[in-house]
C-alpha cells in the first residue's frame, strides 16, 4: 500500500491506521482472505490533511498482508488468483479505475508513488478497495466503476474518537493514595551559591486518584517533567531542588486534575572536602532531596540531604573500659592513675558506618530558604566522626581517635539533628517541619539499627526547653498532607 493507508469499516482497520500514525509503508500483495468488505484510500502525506477517495471496485477475497502474515514456509508455492466468471479481469478494471483514480485528484499518489523496491505502484497490488454506498439489503458485488466523494479526515464524523480509558469509571469505585511513576531519571541543573551544575536526577511524581477514575494518564507525569527540566537545564534561571519539585507538582496537579500531587527529586552530587590532617582534597558524594506537595491550599516544599559517617559504640566501650580499670589497678595503679590513663588514651570498641538523613519543610506561606549545605554539615557532626574517601595515615589517625572520642548510639545522631537544626534555623516559623533519620551499618551483629524523629518546629523547640515529651509526634506523611 506504499504510502496510503487503508481506512474502513472492516477487520484492518486497526493496524492500517496504527501504521498510518507511525508513516509506515503498508503493501498488500496478495489477497486477504476471507475480508470482502470494502476499505477507502487516505494518502497518508498530505501536509494539509488527510483526504479520502471511495471507488465502486469489483475485487477478489484477500488471502493476506505481507506486513501482518507470518512468513511462508520454504518452498511453498504462492497461490494465483483467478477470477470467477462474473469477475472482470484486472486487465478490463485497469482503465476504468485509472480514469476514475485520475477524475478524483490528478496525479493520483497511486500512480506516480514508488514502491520499497523501485517499482511503480500498481493499483493491482495496492489493495484498492472501494466501501460501497448504503443499499438496502446485503452489500452486492459486480458495481461497475464510480468515483465517490473526497472526505476530508478532519472531519470527526469520518473517523470513531478515541476513548479515554483513564477517564472511565473502574470496575470497582475506590480511590488511590498514590498513582504515578517513580525512578524517572532526569539531568537537571541546580544552583548552588554563586555557580549551578548539572546533577544526575531520580524524580518521583504521584498523585491521588479518585474513585470514579480508572487510572491516571501516565504519559502527562513525563510530559510535565520532561517540560519543566527542559526549562531548568535550558533555560537561564536556576532553580533549587526543592523549588523545582514545587513547580513540576503544580503542573502535574493542574494536568492530572487531581486534588493533590507530590514529587520527589534526589540527586546525588559531590563536595571537595580537605583530608583532616593532611588537608588532601577528597571528593565526596551526597545525596540532595526536593520534595513538594501541591494542593488547593498552596505548595508544601522540603529539602533534605543524606550523607555518610562513622560512629563508636558507647556500650561496647564502657565494657572495654571497666576491664581495662580491673587490670590497671590489680597491676598496683591508683584509682587516679587509672583515670588520667583512661583519659589520655581512647578506648577501643566496635564501629559502625552510618548513613543520615535530615530534611526541613516549609509550609506554604513561608518565605524561607533553606541551604543544603548547612544539612549537610549537621549530619555529619552528629556523628562520631566525619569519613573521608582518600587519607593518609595521619587522616586516619585523626578519624579514628575523634570517631572513639565521641561515642555515639544512633538514638544520640538523631537527637544531634533535631537540636542541631532548631539552633540553626531560627527564623522558621513553628508550622515548619523537621525530619531525621539514622541508620548504622553493624559490625558485630548481622543486622542494622535505626532511629527516627520528626516533628513541627514548635514541639521540637519546645520539648528541647522543657524536657517534656510530647504526647504525639507529627510525621512526614501527616504534615505534608495538612494535618
């Protein structure tokens, strides 16, 4: 079928109009068995639209579409047509439907077209089938030739409007927290203090999907991202990472229609930091969190940043340290002998690799800005010690004394975050929100620890003061909704 493409009421109508949208060359070379209704002509590269010509045509049974069919087996002989005693051979068709073909639009695309392989198109071999005009009764055969109407495919009574699947009702009427995509990997670009780069990215974007919805339009989440990175990595402004996240949540809310939408960036990025003692630059990477929520009430927007550390086990070294005070004093060492002792030299215990995460929310009215560089320096000192990637032995040193210096549970990183960033950000107002997380990475044991805490800075400050527990901690999930 070359360029044209074949639009009709009849079992090929599907993949004919597929191919159409793709440009893709259809030839019928054979017969398709068994479809005898009539299908129209569309020529497929028509700038200005497509226009459809429908012939009367006396044509045998397809036996089938060599883009469709599978491949015949070696050997195997081809099978001719022959016409049947009331059919007129191609050679009495040929002149009249060049006649018509010619009536309708000259030159007609089925005659000066070429095929794949060089050859001139035959409208022989070009499945030119006419649909016939509504008769009363059965469709007949043995019509002679007529040109039939031009239809433009513009017109939207020519063609059946696509369904919208997403937007039909489900088989059963519940709605969703969150639908979307997740692990969408973008390059962004993201300013950071007097300069910007460029960071490899991780987006997630959701929203809620109400119960008389069957599924949200997947391809509008990547149009939005694809819409709003282009501006950032293209574009002259610069935007933070939790700004970002706040602008695409915005248009995926207003695309989707949807009451609320969350997206959530990570990126990991890399800092040159001096070895402690040597002062040899190290390049170490982190990991940058933007997140935002969009609903009718505004814009909830959150920046975070994990990074890695090491810590000394507390309890290990108290043990470590009473056995050390016995055999002191059984080798006759005053009890202030043993103490100056233990005081000038660190005590070994086992350590862990941690890994913490600390993130502060503004709510919508806040003017605020975060920085991430001042997360990430409060994670990294409410560990034991900082960890580097390239030291010499005297950085080694260094990390290790300092690291069993300090000795810390991961309950006591996360207790450093908390008061860490209500001592940093005192300008935020109490609805704003403060996360921190810690895991440690045992040494001696086959599993890992965690600790948590989350709250609005209001409580956090006020339960620092007083010492008094809150009854009930916000969360993560609760605050970004609202609650």
């Amino acid at each position: 079928m070359l360029d044209d493409v074949a639009v009709g009421d009849h079992a090929l109508e599907a993949p004919i109009l597929a191919a159409d949208r793709h440009r893709a060359d259809v030839e019928l070379l054979e017969a398709l068995g068994g479809v005898k209704d009539g299908v129209l002509l569309a020529n497929a590269l028509r700038p200005a639209g497509h226009h459809v010509t429908a012939f009367w045509a006396m044509v045998a049974p397809f036996d089938s579409l060599r883009s469709l069919r599978s491949p015949e087996p070696t050997g195997a002989k081809r099978r001719r047509w022959e016409p049947t005693a009331w059919e007129p051979r191609w050679g009495e068709q040929d002149s009249n439907l060049r006649r018509q073909s010619q009536r309708v639009y000259s030159p007609s695309p089925l005659t000066t077209r070429t095929s794949p392989r060089g050859a001139a198109a035959d409208p022989r071999r070009s499945g030119i089938l006419a649909a016939p005009e509504a008769q009363d009764g059965p469709r007949a055969r043995g019509y002679p030739l007529a040109a039939a109407p031009v239809l433009s495919m513009s017109d939207t009574a020519a063609l059946p409007t696509p369904v919208d699947v997403q937007a039909s009702p489900p088989a059963r009427a519940l709605g969703l927290s969150r639908v979307g995509v997740t692990g969408v990997e973008k390059v962004i670009r993201i300013g950071r203090g007097d300069g910007e780069r460029l960071l490899s990215a991780r987006l997630e974007c959701v929203v809620d999907l109400g119960a008389a919805q069957k599924g949200a339009h997947m391809s509008r989440f990547e149009e939005v991202v694809n819409e709003a990175i282009g501006e950032v990595v293209l574009g002259e402004g610069t935007f933070r990472a939790e700004a970002l996240a706040a602008r695409i949540a915005r248009l995926v809310r207003e695309r989707q229609d949807a009451h609320r939408a969350e997206v959530t960036i990570e990126a990991r990025y890399p800092e040159y930091r001096p070895a402690p003692v040597s002062g040899i630059a190290t390049q170490e990477i982190y990991t940058l969190v933007g997140s935002a929520v969009a609903s009718a009430s505004g814009v909830r927007r959150l920046i975070g940043v994990a990074a890695q550390g090491m810590t000394a086990c507390p309890c290990a070294q108290g043990l470590l340290a009473e056995r050390s005070r016995d055999r002191l004093e059984d080798d006759g060492f005053s009890p202030e002998e043993v103490d100056r002792i233990l005081e000038r030299v660190p005590v070994a215990t086992h350590n862990q690799r941690g890994v913490g995460t600390l993130q502060v929310g503004c709510p919508e009215d806040s003017t605020e800005t975060v920085d991430a560089e001042a997360l990430l320096a409060i994670v990294e000192d409410a560990m034991s010690s900082e960890i580097y990637e390239l030291m010499k032995r005297g950085d080694e040193a260094a990390v290790v004394e300092k690291a069993h210096r300090r000795p810390r549970f991961v309950e006591d990183c996360v207790r450093e975050m908390i008061a860490g960033a209500v001592a940093a950000f005192p300008a935020l107002d109490d609805d704003a929100f403060i996360s921190a997380h810690q895991r440690n990475l045992e040494t001696i044991h086959q599993h890992d620890v965690v600790a948590e805490r989350s709250g609005r800075l209001g409580e956090l400050r006020r339960e620092l003061l007083s010492g008094e527990a809150t009854s009930r901690h916000a969360t993560l999930r609760g605050w970004l909704d609202g609650e």
